[in-house]
C-alpha cells in the first residue's frame, strides 16, 4: 500500500536494532484517516471472506481493528488482554507471547465468551517481525475452535521470519507495508 510506504518514509523513524518508530501516526498517535484507508484495502484483499469478528492484542492493534472493522459491516472486535485484572472473569483462553520491544513475555487473555466455536475470524496487528505475537492469537484461536480466514498487519519486517513461517503454514497474510531493509545508523528504509 503506497499510501502506507510513504508515511512511512516520510514520518517514520529507524533506530538501531532493527526498530521501526511510527509512533506519529500508527501506535501513539493514530491517523483514523490512514487507518480507514487500511481497512478498505483488507476489505477488498479479503473480499469474498466470511467475516464474523476481528481478533487483535492490545494495545496498538485495537484502534486499527477498531476503524478497519467498519469495512467487514461493522463487526464485533476482540482484542487479547496483556494482563488478567479483575474485570476478566469467568473461563478464558490464555497464551504466551514475547515482546520484542519490551523485550519479555506476557500472557495474551481473551475471554471465552467473546470467542464461539466455528466463528471466522480477521486478525489484525500493527506489526509482524517474528511472529510472536501472532502465534500466541493463532494458539488461542486454534483452542478456540475458530476458523482463520486471514490475517492483516500493517507493517511487516520482511527481513525477520514471521510472515514467512506464517505463509509456509498456510496462513493468508496481507501485510500492507513490508520492509526489506532498514539501517538504523543511516535512517534508511527499503521495501519490498
């Protein structure tokens, strides 16, 4: 998605150790403009798909699931909790998942009544590198019953190993912008 790459470009910064920052539009502050067009480019890239919900991980997935979920008719969004806290009642699915940019691992907690069996499920993030994140949705999924149609991520570091493990799995991955190479000393960045 062009729209995206030039955003990018333009307002993102590279920092040393392969960390993108795109905390001026994507997971700071939100561009819901931005954020409706990626949602109309996963609408038509998923045309044809039976949507019943999106599923994604707090925190920055939720305002893009949020605004994308208006281009599937409205669909419910459920995000998974990085936290148990004492609104999170009743049965749950639970998985593990590391941070890279925390760097440490987090249990992801989705209760069990928002997810029903046989339901098709979007997931959506803001970022896909290893992959962690990703599976950790996909491992509650699978305990879930749901069915995956598709998973859209904003950004994916193609030069890292997630979105290829995802698409060697069978997985229907529609990243809508993927970086080849970023050089952190020079602030440089090439998509694919």
């Amino acid at each position: 998605m062009k729209e995206l790459e030039d955003r990018i470009r333009r307002d993102g910064t590279v920092k040393p150790g392969d960390v993108l920052k795109v905390d001026a539009f994507l997971n700071h502050q939100c561009d819901v403009t931005l954020f409706n067009d990626m949602g109309a480019e996963w609408a038509r890239i998923f045309a044809g798909k039976k949507i019943d919900k999106i599923l994604t991980i707090e925190a920055s997935g939720i305002g893009i699931a949020c605004i994308a979920a208006q281009h599937f008719g409205n669909v419910p969004v459920v995000f998974a909790k990085k936290s148990q806290s004492i609104n999170l009642d009743g049965d749950q699915y639970s998985a593990k998942v590391y941070s890279y940019t925390k760097q440490k691992e987090f249990p992801v907690i989705v209760s069990k009544r928002f997810l029903t069996e046989g339901e098709h499920v979007l997931l959506i993030d803001d970022f896909l590198a290893n992959g962690k994140a990703m599976h950790g949705l996909i491992d509650i999924c699978n305990e879930a019953g749901v069915v995956i149609e598709g998973i859209g991520i904003a950004i994916e570091k193609g030069f890292q190993r997630g979105g290829k493990e995802l698409r060697e799995a069978g997985y229907n991955v529609a990243s809508l912008a993927i970086v080849k190479a970023m050089d952190g000393d020079k602030g440089t960045i090439e998509f694919a």
